[in-house]
C-alpha cells in the first residue's frame, strides 16, 4: 500500500460536527503523530481513517476491544480472523495449531508478558491489556498502523518498548498521543488537531514541545 490521500474526512455527534471537513494526504514511510487536547477530534480522526482503509490497517482503538473471557491467546489471535476460514478459526477456538501458538508467544515475548498467554485477559491489568491490544494489532501485520493512546497505561520503559516496536514493525502509521516528547521521539511527522481541523502539520525534526503545547 503506497500511502494514501483521504479527502473530505467529515463527522458529526447530535448534529454538531467534530471533525472536518479535512483532507490528509499520508504517505509510505510517514510515522504520523496525531497531537491535541482531549476532546479535540483524534480518536474520532482515527476511526474515520480506519474505515477508509480498513483491511489495510492493523487498529488499537482506544478502548482495546477486548474479549474479556477469552484467554490472551485468543485476542491476540483475533488480528487475524477474517484471514483464515470458519472451520480454522472454530478448532483454533478449541485447540490453537502450533504455528499460531507459536507467532503469538513470540509477539507476548517481545511485549515481555508471553507467561499470560492462557490467562483470561479479564484478570490483567490496564496496562497488560493494553499490551494484548497492542500484540493483536502486530500479529495482524497490516501495511499501516492506526492507535488511540496506545501507551496511556504504560510506565516509561514499557511505553519506550513498545513505541520502538510499533516504529520497527509498521512502515506507516497514525497514532494519537497525549504524550507530544513521545510524539517528537517516534513520529517524523506531527499533525495537531483543535476543533476538528488540522492545526498544526510539521516535519517533528522541525518542531520541539513548546511548538506543540500552543494546541493545549
């Protein structure tokens, strides 16, 4: 997928617009973080480019969408359920095949959690069940990257973790983040978002983080 141009990006909650209409032109390579106060219109930004592009992008909504019954495994697992055909996904279900088991553990591995993978995810913390959303989306392995907040319940190290994954592992991404040194350290592009329309859109080499807090 050789990036993408999304024009007209429009959308409204009780017939008052929050977003838009905007255009975004996003192309390979660009590590996009999206930046701005709460309420500004990012998560409603992301959702609006994931139905866009859905089967091309691997997605972290902000709300994880998590099973909470189902073991670890099987969230993760979820990334790719629409690849593989009914009968597959309903013995995976039961008794998971061995490269399934195999690629999972290894995402839980470099997420630094693989002893959860049978766990109910019901009995993780925020933070580990932000790391299963996270792990869903690598093992799907789509050509972009599209998360709200994907660190919000992380402490430092594990947030610097897993921003060096989600930059090593996805050519093309949008993430939201509250955090704008994270944003400048991961991203080489920045997008600010204030009342719906697009505020700031900048090189991150171009900017530092009072550049940034104006949005604020």
């Amino acid at each position: 997928m050789a990036g993408f141009d999304l024009t007209g990006l429009t959308a409204s909650f009780g017939g008052e617009r929050v977003i838009g209409p905007l255009t975004l032109q996003i192309k390979t390579g660009e590590r996009i973080g999206l930046v701005g106060k709460s309420g500004a219109g990012k998560s409603t930004l992301i959702r609006l480019i994931h139905e866009r592009v859905n089967r091309e992008s691997s997605l972290v909504p902000q709300e994880l969408g998590l099973v909470n019954a189902l073991p670890v495994f099987h969230n993760v697992f979820m990334g790719q359920l629409d690849r593989h055909s009914t009968w597959y996904n309903t013995v995976t279900l039961v008794r998971p095949f061995k490269q399934d088991r195999s690629e999972v553990r290894a995402l839980l591995d470099a997420l630094r959690m693989s002893e959860k993978l049978w766990i109910p995810t019901a009995s993780l913390s925020g933070g580990q069940r932000q790391r299963v959303a996270i792990a869903r989306a690598l093992y799907r392995n789509a050509p972009v990257l599209l998360a709200d907040e994907p660190i919000s319940a992380l402490d430092g190290p594990m947030a610097h973790l897993v921003m060096e994954l989600l930059r090593d592992r996805f050519q093309t991404s949008v993430i939201a983040l509250h955090d704008v040194d994270m944003a400048l350290a991961y991203c080489n592009r920045i997008i600010g978002i204030q009342d719906g329309q697009v505020a700031l859109d900048e090189p991150s080499e171009r900017l530092a983080a009072p550049d940034i807090m104006s949005l604020y």
